[in-house]
C-alpha cells in the first residue's frame, strides 16, 4: 500500500480530509455503511474508500462478543508480509470499536482482502512493535496521528491479525 506522500495527488487530498475532527465525525458515520453498500454493488470489488482514498478496505468478519452472531465490517488493514495490521481509532472517538471487543472476546475472524478470503487469529500489539505498526499507519493515512490526541487519554489499540495454519 503507498504513503500517503507516494500516491496520487486526488488520492492525498480525499485522506487528508479525514483529518479535520468535524469531518472524522461525518466519515465516523457515513463511511461505513457507504463502504458495505459499494462492496455489495460492486461484487466485492472495492469499496466507496478503496475507490476514492486509494487503499484497499479489508473485510473483517468476527463472532460478536455478546450475541455471538458473525458480525462484518470494513476496516482499514495495513499487509504486514502475510499480516494485517489493524488499528482501533474509531476515528479518534474516546471509545474503542465494537470490532476490537469482539477480536478480544473471540480472537478468531475472518478477512477478505483484495478479493482473498483468509481465517486469521488475532494479538494485541504493544511497546516498540505496536509503535513501528501504529507509525506506519500514519505514514499511510495521516488522520491516525490525529486520532490518538483526540481519543481523549484513551490508548488505541493496535492488532496483528495472523493466518490461522489450515486444519487436517
């Protein structure tokens, strides 16, 4: 995936507007079930976020933590060589996303990302390894330095989603 300084210019700007804390807000609400109804529109193409920002969404299916139901979002995910990298900012909102509780209640999930299906496990990152990956994220998308002074005291959680080894 390119820094935010390699892609194209239309690609910065649509980023970059997610830094303003009013429109954090505004993508905070909208951009989600946009994203879902561009997938389904689109066959799982891409997304209403991949199209315009230039990144590539990652469908991230988990067991809910109170219902037990498989519960699907769009999140952005960072390819760390066969990982994903992901990063709970819920856009700098002071609490942390239902997804994370559900990764902590039930570490297994499901990904689809560039139209690849794949079991992973997930683990909270921390110290320096949290760090190099909550920086990378920032070199990706710069509202993610935004969002950690805006989660009011509230430490963003970082998580490594691994392939989960095929069983016999």
């Amino acid at each position: 995936m390119e820094s935010y300084q390699q892609t194209r210019p239309i690609y910065r700007f649509v980023r970059w507007t997610a830094t303003p804390r009013f429109m954090a807000k505004i993508y905070g609400v909208v951009q989600e079930p946009l994203d879902q109804w561009v997938y389904r529109l689109s066959d799982g193409a891409y997304t209403a976020t991949s199209w315009l920002a230039g990144v590539e969404i990652t469908m991230l299916t988990t067991t809910g933590a109170k219902s037990g139901e498989p519960r699907t979002v769009p999140v952005l995910g960072l390819p760390d060589g066969d990982n994903v990298i992901l990063i709970a900012s819920n856009f700098g909102r002071p609490h942390n996303p239902s997804w994370y509780y559900n990764l902590r209640a039930n570490p297994r999930a499901t990904i689809v990302f560039n139209r690849i299906r794949r079991e992973m496990s997930a683990r909270e990152l921390s110290g320096a390894e949290g760090e190099r990956a909550l920086r990378r994220a920032e070199e990706i998308h710069p509202a993610f330095s935004q969002y950690g002074r805006w989660a009011k005291g509230r430490q963003i959680p970082v998580l490594l989603l691994e392939p989960v080894p095929p069983s016999r």
